[in-house]
C-alpha cells in the first residue's frame, strides 16, 4: 500500500441506461455507505438496490465510486474515514485531511474527475 493511500477504490460502476444515448440524462452520484463498498457486498448495491430501475424510468446516469477497505486503516470501507476514529487517519497528511469537507480534498477531487469524464 503507498504511504499516501486515500482511501480510494480502484474499481467503480457507472449505469448508463440505453434511453440515456439519445436524449439527455441527469448524472446521479451515488456514495455507500460503510459496510456496502463492493469489496465487502460486491456489486450488490449496484444491482439489487433499485437504483437502476429508478435511473431508467428517470433518465439518471448513476455512477457508483467505491471507498477502500483497508483492515487498519479504513476497517468499514467508509468514505472519509479520516474523520473517523483518531487512530484511523486515512490521508496520513493532517493537511489533506481537513480538505475532505472542500473541493481540494482527495477523493472529492476524484469524483469531480469522474463527472467530468461522464
């Protein structure tokens, strides 16, 4: 694992429903919570939870990033969890840390990355 680990899956899902290739669709961002990464459930959140059905009927493009489980660091898999328990720091830079809550943090700056990709 690198010194500067942020807490960041490398594996996240997008659901672009087929009606979404000829009109516009709406970008629908969708964070799990603890526990529900798909290194602990899979993709079960992606596919069982209702949210593609709502996307289709609704013309949302979903996109699913994933938080890293890391059995020191990040022992849930939450998103943040450098403002977890004091012990769990997961930028390993107090500095990085407080950017969570900006548009300079990390993984805020991830998924504004993946947005503009989409």
């Amino acid at each position: 694992m690198p010194w500067n680990w942020n807490g960041l899956g490398e594996t996240g899902y997008v659901f672009f429903p087929n009606e979404c290739y000829n009109v516009e669709c709406h970008l629908n961002v969708i964070l799990h919570g603890c526990m529900n990464g798909n290194e602990m459930i899979g993709k079960s959140l992606v596919i069982n939870s209702g949210f593609a059905e709502y996307a289709v009927t609704n013309k949302m493009i979903l996109l699913f990033p994933q938080a890293e489980f890391h059995y020191r660091k990040n022992f849930a898999g939450c998103w943040d969890y450098a403002h977890g328990p004091p012990s769990a720091k997961v930028y390993g830079d107090d500095d990085e840390d407080e950017l969570f809550y900006t548009n300079k943090g990390v993984q805020n700056r991830a998924i504004k990355n993946m947005i503009e990709i989409l």
